[in-house]
C-alpha cells in the first residue's frame, strides 16, 4: 500500500487563516484552532460568548460552523481529501470538529469557485439595488444549503413583511434588555482593532422605517443621514430539523456555503439577526428552528472587517 504525505503545518496554517475569514456575530471570531497534522481541531472560544444577545451560544456555534465549512474548502482546494467529525470528544464540548487532511484529490470545479470567493464574502449593511434575485441563483442557494444539511426558505411577499414586522419588535425587544448597549459597544465601532465592527463598516438607517438595521456603532458612529432601503427585500430564513449543538455547527456551515455561493454570483448579503436573538420570536420564523435570517440582493463593495493574526488564533499543539 502506497503511504501519502500529509499537508505540512505551512498548509494547514494557510487553511486556518482562510477559516479566519468566516462571518461571526459582531465580528467577534469566536473560535480558536488547534493544528496536529494531518487533522485541525477548532475550538468554542466561551471568552467571545455574547451573553447578553447570544445566552445559549446558538450564534457562536454558528459562526464557528462557518469557520470549520471555510476550512474544509480550503483544505479540498489545497488538494486533499476532507473528513469531518462534529463535536468528536463528549468529554470536551468545546471542540467543536475536528477536520482531517486526507490522500491528495485535486479540487473539482465547484471547490474552486466557492473558494476563490472565500476573500470577497462580506457583509454589505447598504441598500441594495432594486432589482430582483433571479430564480435561478436562488435555487443555487437553496441547493447550497441542502448540501450541509439544512433548508433555505425564500420568503414570499406577505411572509417578508411578517419577518420584518418580527424582526423590527425583535429590536425593540433587544433594545430593553439590561446590558444590551453595553455589549454592542464593546464590539462596535472602535477602530485599530483586530476584531469588532469598525464604524465605517455600519451603513446607514432606513429612512422607510422598514428595514431594522442595528446601530451597533452607537454614539461612535459615523454620522449618515438615512437613506430608503429597496422596498421590496428578497429574504431568506435558514432553518434546520433540530436545534442541538450539531444541528447548530451545520447550520453555520450551510450559512457559509449559501454566503460563498452567493458572493460567487455576484449578490450581496446581510443577516438580519434580531428576530432569531429573541426565542419567542424566532419560534414564529418557521415550523423548523430557524437559525438565520437574510437579506440578499445586488449592493455595491464593502469593506472588509479586521480579522486577528492567524496566531492569535492557533492553540499550542497538545502535550505528546
């Protein structure tokens, strides 16, 4: 039997550093990687749990499923086989997955478009353009999610305005909870950081009232007058069979898959978090738990957000 080189660390530090990359809840890049070739363990960092608007670490677990989908892609596009194993060690809940390096296969084409978009994704918190998603990029999307096992509803008119009116009484409810301004400026609007929502990369509020765009910059932000939001928003909700830490982990990989597929055909998209961030509002979304929600459409470029050092990041190898 022919033996295989793994990927030296060089490469798994590269796949790391695209895994980087992955939206995360105010940009607060909740994980942490552990490189033991051939494999990379990513961590929950509980250090960057958002108490106050993520109590349970739902979101978290999201983000940090995100993560380990950017490095799967990232390890198949340096051309290896990927094995995955979700939360693998009962004993340590924080280890969220553990990604395998596997022989050499070299990437098919739909690695390779989904990871060359890997530096483009960002979420655009501007109007879009007032045009409509075609159907067909759509079914990509939906197509997208099914792939990691979770399902993407597109809502129809009446179903859009019911999302919005949620998410608008989701905001407000946000707004009343003890400590939530805090938390957000902690996150928001600070600059020379490497994590958190710089306030450059905050749009403007809708002029319409219709869209419930979050001031995460607060007294910091940058002064914009408000501006009217295209009227009528494609939204989309994400939903999975179960709410467990696994259901959540896959969620988070879907979402990365649906944000790469749609960078890759040239939409913009922005979570519209509010109504999943309330429990008895996110149990109106949809029959199954409904993990995100989404505005997509065409936008212009936006910034990207900081991100730490790779180093930062990367956990000492484990004692041998």
């Amino acid at each position: 039997m022919t033996r295989y080189a793994p990927p030296p660390r060089r490469v798994l530090t590269d796949c790391v550093r695209s895994a980087t990359t992955a939206p995360s809840l105010h940009n607060s890049q909740p994980w942490r990687f552990r490189i033991v070739p051939p494999a990379v363990e990513v961590y929950a960092d509980p250090g960057r749990l958002l108490p106050v608007t993520d109590p349970d670490g739902r979101e978290q677990l999201i983000s940090v499923g995100a993560a380990v989908f950017t490095l799967r892609l990232a390890i198949r596009r340096a051309g290896y086989q990927v094995r995955c194993e979700l939360l693998p060690d009962p004993d340590d809940p924080a280890l969220a997955a553990r990604v395998t390096a596997g022989h050499p296969l070299a990437a098919d084409a739909t690695t390779e478009a989904l990871a060359a978009a890997i530096p483009y994704r960002h979420t655009n918190r501007w109007p879009f353009a007032r045009v409509a998603v075609p159907a067909g990029a759509i079914e990509k999307l939906r197509d997208a999610a099914e792939r990691e096992g979770a399902v993407l509803t597109v809502a129809g008119p009446a179903g859009r305005d019911a999302i919005l009116g949620l998410a608008r009484a989701a905001d407000q409810r946000l707004r009343e909870r003890d400590d939530y301004a805090a938390e957000i400026s902690r996150w928001t609007g600070r600059a020379a950081r490497h994590d958190g929502v710089p306030a450059w990369a905050y749009g403007p509020g809708d002029a319409l009232g219709v869209m419930p765009v979050r001031d995460g910059a607060g007294t910091l932000a940058v002064a914009r007058a408000p501006v009217a939001f295209e009227p009528h928003p494609t939204v989309l909700v994400l939903a999975t069979d179960g709410d467990t830490a696994a259901d959540r982990l896959c969620a988070g990989q879907a979402l990365q898959r649906v944000l790469l597929t749609a960078t890759w055909l040239g939409l913009a998209a922005s979570p519209i978090s509010q109504p999943v961030e309330v429990p008895e509002i996110r149990a109106l979304l949809t029959r199954r738990p409904a993990q995100m929600v989404l505005r997509i459409g065409y936008g212009g470029v936006a910034g990207h957000t900081p991100r730490r050092p790779v180093n930062r990041v990367l956990l000492d190898q484990p004692p041998g």
